[in-house]
C-alpha cells in the first residue's frame, strides 16, 4: 500500500511545461521529473499545412530517367521479350495489366528500363516508379501512388489542374486508403482528360521491383485495387509490373479479378543463353583492349570457346552472372586472365562468385561491421554517413568497403550514396542459409546494433535549439525505431537497450526528435512503429528485470530498477498524436510487488 501511495505521489509532482516547435498549429510537450520516476509525455498537435504533391509527397529520384546507376539492356539483347510487352502494351483490346515475372538477377530491370524508354520516345509513357530495397522513398509505399500522380501532371497537363482540385478539396487524400487515392488522383484524372486527350496509342504506367516495396500489405492490396479498378477498361491505359514471385504478390496476382485483367510473363520461360553468350563477348572484348600489356600472352579467341560455353552454363539464366563477373575480372587485384581462370573453378550461379569476392577481403577489424550495416540501413548510406553512424574515421570506411568494389558501386565522393550492383547481394548476406553467417552479422541481432548506434549518434549531436542536418543524424532520427523493432527480443540486451533509451527519453534531444517529426509529418507512421515495439518489448522487459531482482537487492538495498514503457494513441479526428516515453525507476521493493503506474 505504501509502495502505491509512492507512487501516486511521484505521479502528483509539478510539471514542467515548454513548447516545440510546429509551423501548423500549436504543440506542447510536458514532463514530469524527479529522482523517483522520470517519465516524458509529449503531446502533438499538427494541421495538414500545405496541399501540394511536391516534395512531400513525391520521391523524386523514382522515374525512369533518375541520376542512378540504372541502366538498360544492351542492344542486341533481350530482343524477344522486350518485343512482345510492346505488342501486348499497342493492342487494343489487351489486357490492362502485364505482369513480367522472374527470379533475381535475370535482367528485369534492365528491360523495364528499356521498355520505359521507347515507350517516353513514343509519347506513351506517363509515369514509372522503381521500387528498390534500402533506397529511401523508392523503398517505401507511401508516397509512390502521389508520386506517379504528380508524373501524370506533368506528361498531360490537362490532369493538373484536376489533381489540384482534388487536394484542395480534399487534404487527407494522402492518408486515404489505396483505392480513394488511386482514384482520385491517377484514374479520375485520367478519365476526365480521355475524351479531349485522345492518344494515337494505349498510354502506359512502367512500375518496376513490386517485391522491392518495404509494405508487403500495402503493395497485396495495390494490386488487388488496381486490378478491380481497370477492369471495366474504359480507359487506353496499360499498366507494366514486375517484380520476382514473392509469396504476397503471387497470392493478389491469383486472384479471380486480377487473373481477368492480368497477362502474365515468366522471364524463365525465355532462353537468355544467346543474350548471356552476347554480353560475355561484348565484355571480354572491352577487357582486351583495355588492357593490352595484360594480354598481349593469351590467344585468342579469349576465352576459349570452352571456357565461354562453362561461364554461359555458371550464369544459369541469370545476366547479372555477367555483369559481376566482368567487375570481379577487373578489378585490378590480379590480371584478368587469372581472375577468369579462379572463376572458371567455382560452382554455378551467384553466390559462389560472391563468396569468392568476400572470401578475399583481408583481415580488416571495421570490414565486418561496416558491411553489415551497408546491408541492413533503410537508405542508400554515403562513405560519410556510414562513418558518422558507426564513429569510425571516413578513409577507414573507404578502405573497407574498396575491397568489395566489384560487388557495389563506390562514387566518387564521400557525400554520394554507395549503392550495390544488385539486391541479390543482400539476399545472399542475410540469409544465412546461404552466406552461413560469414561475413555479416546476424541481421536481428545486428539491427539492434543500428538502432543503438542511431541513438548514441543523437545523444551525442543534437541539441534543442540545433536541428539536425547531417546524413548520419537524418538516418538516426527516421529510422532508429524502425532498427529497434526489427532487432532480436533477448534478455542480455535490456540492459543497454534501456540505458541507451534513458539517456534519449531524458535529455533534451527528445525535443528535437519530436520537432523533426512534426515538422516532417511523420508521426503517423512513428506512431505505428511504436505500437509493433511497444507489443514487442514491454513483457520481455519486465520479466527479465523481475528475474534478476533477487540478485540486484542482495548487492544494493538502494538499487534501482529500470521499468520501460511505450505508450501511444493516435485521435485521428482531431489530427493529435500522443506519445509517451517512460522509463520508470523503482526502489527496492518486495518481490511481490506491482510495478503498474
């Protein structure tokens, strides 16, 4: 009784009240401190600001004509495939959706590329997104349907002032569900444009890489909507999808509608044998002459027509195979006929090549942790931010990550993204089945790592009156609640999961964490995250901590005892979010004690 009575009296205490920062309507935030339980209650109120699409709401770099490493197929190849989305994408009474089906590394991408650029040179193109893993916006689905909107105006102008008119009258379409938002921002427009713009040809919508999406819910349901949507097809439109045979877009692709609406082409079932045979010549021609002194030993024809035959079968379908193969030969470690020859002796398919170019890394003490953050990070990270996030200096990151170049692409700079040749990298590397834990470290245990690193890198740089605005402490404040959802659950890290909390939840940095989301209009979708950890943490925290009381009373009579709690309620009537950190510290108390506020 008394233990309770403490702790409504710790919960009486005189609060202390300030202000955050909100450019939309007013915010407060309270907290109620003191040396028995310290607890931040931060209340959020915001108004939806402005209406326009961009930039809030439109990922920029998305389309098919971004400043990327993409690129398209090399002329001469994937002729036939290529061939037959044109025919499908100009008849008349096709199908409105075409799914283009395959496994990793079979050159999806590359032909989407090139289907998205004949198509703009024939004036049918009028939006392309292309979803790719860990690259920001292009990794998430929230803002792809507003962004092939906000395309959609600027190829028929028509659509603006429409697209307009729709925001104006309604704010929240954003936040609508997936059908209102189609509809009122990409086919409504459409079809009430169709009869003044009339094309000569179906126009057509290029998204690439469904599987690449982060929301698999969201990207099940899209195609199910879509599905439903065009199936009238009153409208000349087209809509080309690809993406592998991901178990969440196989099961929204077999439904009745999507079935009536949908043609559908396996990549496998087109022999890439010739192309793989094209590319390979293409490549070791420009090697040749690129390095004559190299060469100038080895006969010719190089390779041999054995040796070209052996790498065609060790591609197994896939033109990625080449693409790696050629920068692994090149990459200047050893000459280029002994790089081929090491080749030649490994099995078939990717990983094997990938396990040779990791395999030779020497023994660098950052190269593991430098890699397995590259692999986990939501966003394409820079040299600086990988640096910034794991306290090491810029040049050891660099010469780290130089071993592996045959494998990502390093730019220039230390300010530009790194980015791999190909997710199947990451595939590869976090399943350990396949990479059997030898070169990065266990992705659950590891995003707890991340999440950490993301809030020491805050505690660290931020002050209230300083909003962040390096890469490393953006990454930090947008996705270290993301890292701590996604890491293990085991007892040994509640210790330093909830040191690390503390000391954010009770500085000032908690301010400028709330600040940056409201002004970013983020709190809806923290809010969320919040939940998952909340469900996640909240028992496992108390239990561990309730199992190790007898030890920590018999060292310390005046011992404290963490107790962490995430609480939230999101009114969205109101457009108020409330979210409450505690970190709660206890007395010694019996062990029958309750410990609920």
């Amino acid at each position: 009784m008394d233990n309770e009575r403490n702790w409504q009296e710790a919960q009486n205490w005189n609060a202390r009240t300030f202000l955050t920062v909100d450019t939309s309507a007013g915010a407060n935030v309270t907290n109620i401190g003191g040396n028995y339980v310290s607890t931040n209650n931060h209340n959020i109120n915001f108004g939806m600001g402005g209406i326009g699409l961009y930039p809030n709401f439109v990922v920029p770099d998305a389309g098919y004509q971004s400043n990327g490493s993409r690129s398209g197929c090399l002329e001469g190849t994937r002729g036939g495939i290529i061939a037959m989305i044109r025919n499908w994408k100009d008849q008349i009474d096709a199908m409105p959706i075409g799914w283009l089906s395959g496994p990793a590394g079979f050159g999806k991408s590359a032909i989407t590329q090139t289907v998205a650029e004949l198509c703009a040179r024939d004036g049918s193109l009028i939006a392309s997104f292309f979803f790719l893993r860990g690259a920001g916006g292009r990794s998430e689905f929230d803002r792809f349907i507003t962004t092939i909107s906000f395309q959609i105006a600027i190829a028929i102008p028509e659509t603006k002032a429409i697209i307009e008119k729709a925001l104006q009258d309604d704010p929240t379409i954003h936040h609508q569900s997936i059908a209102n938002q189609l509809q009122k921002l990409v086919l409504g427009p459409l079809a009430s444009v169709a009869a003044a713009h009339s094309p000569t040809r179906p126009l057509i919508i290029v998204i690439d890489a469904l599987d690449e999406c982060n929301d698999k819910q969201a990207m099940h349901n899209f195609i199910g909507v879509l599905a439903s949507a065009v199936s009238a097809g009153r409208l000349p439109l087209r809509w080309l999808l690809t993406s592998r045979r991901d178990e969440h877009i196989n099961q929204a692709f077999a439904g009745d509608t999507a079935r009536a609406t949908v043609t559908w082409l396996a990549l496998e079932d087109f022999d890439a044998t010739i192309d793989i045979e094209t590319l390979l010549k293409h490549h070791f021609s420009v090697i040749r002459k690129q390095n004559p002194r190299l060469m100038r030993g080895i006969a010719l024809p190089w390779p041999s027509v054995e040796d070209s035959r052996a790498l065609v079968q060790k591609a197994a379908g896939m033109l990625i195979f080449a693409a790696t193969l050629v920068n692994f030969i090149t990459d200047g470690k050893a000459p280029p006929n002994q790089k081929l020859q090491s080749v030649l002796q490994l099995h078939a398919g990717l990983d094997p090549l990938y396990a040779q170019v990791l395999g030779d890394v020497p023994d660098i003490s950052c190269f593991r942790s430098v890699l397995t953050t590259l692999m986990l990070l939501r966003e394409q990270p820079s040299v600086n931010t990988l640096a910034e996030l794991l306290r090491l200096n810029v040049e050891d990151v660099l010469y780290a990550l130089n071993f592996i170049q045959s494998i990502i692409h390093i730019p220039a700079d230390d300010f530009t993204p790194v980015h791999l040749n190909h997710t199947s990298l990451r595939d590869f590397l976090v399943d350990g089945s396949r990479s059997h834990g030898r070169f990065i470290d266990p992705p659950p245990a590891a995003h707890f790592t991340v999440a950490a690193n993301c809030l020491t890198l805050m505690n660290r740089s931020f002050r209230w009156d300083v909003f962040p605005d390096s890469a490393g402490s953006l990454y930090a404040i947008k996705h270290w609640v993301g890292h701590l959802r996604d890491s293990a659950v085991a007892s040994e890290v509640f210790p330093e999961l909830l040191r690390t909390l503390n000391d954010f939840v009770s500085s000032e940095v908690m301010e400028v964490w709330i600040n940056w989301l409201i002004l970013h209009r983020r709190t809806e979708a923290t809010q969320q995250l919040l939940t998952t950890l909340t469900d996640k943490y909240q028992n496992r925290i108390e239990e561990s901590f309730a199992s190790s009381y007898s030890q920590s009373r018999a060292t310390s009579s005046t011992n404290l005892k963490p107790r962490f709690r995430l609480d939230q309620d999101f009114a969205s009537s109101s457009c108020t979010t409330s979210v409450t950190f505690t970190i709660a510290y206890k007395k010694d108390l019996p062990s029958n004690a309750r410990f609920d506020p």
